[in-house]
C-alpha cells in the first residue's frame, strides 16, 4: 500500500516504540519475502 499511495501516513501508538530498534531484524525478515520496492526501514523513515 505504501508504494501506491506514497504520501501515506502510519500513526503508531504506545508499543511502536520498539520499532525503531528492531528495523533490522523487520528489514532481514520482512523484505525478502514482501516484494517491496525499497528496504521496510525506508518505509519506516518516510511513512511513519
């Protein structure tokens, strides 16, 4: 969804704190399999 609709913006509420430190094992898990066109951290730093 995010690279249909790129101005998109994701709120993330009290335990989405963790996420920033967990973006690398998000990114080693997540992007191979999901067919996203950039890595999920760029996703994070620009949609979130």
């Amino acid at each position: 969804m995010l690279d249909r609709i790129p101005d998109l913006r994701v709120i993330v509420g009290h335990m989405a704190k963790m996420i920033p430190f967990a973006l690398v094992r998000i990114d080693a898990v997540l992007s191979p399999v999901a067919g996203l066109r950039q890595p999920v951290p760029c996703y994070f730093r620009i949609n979130v």
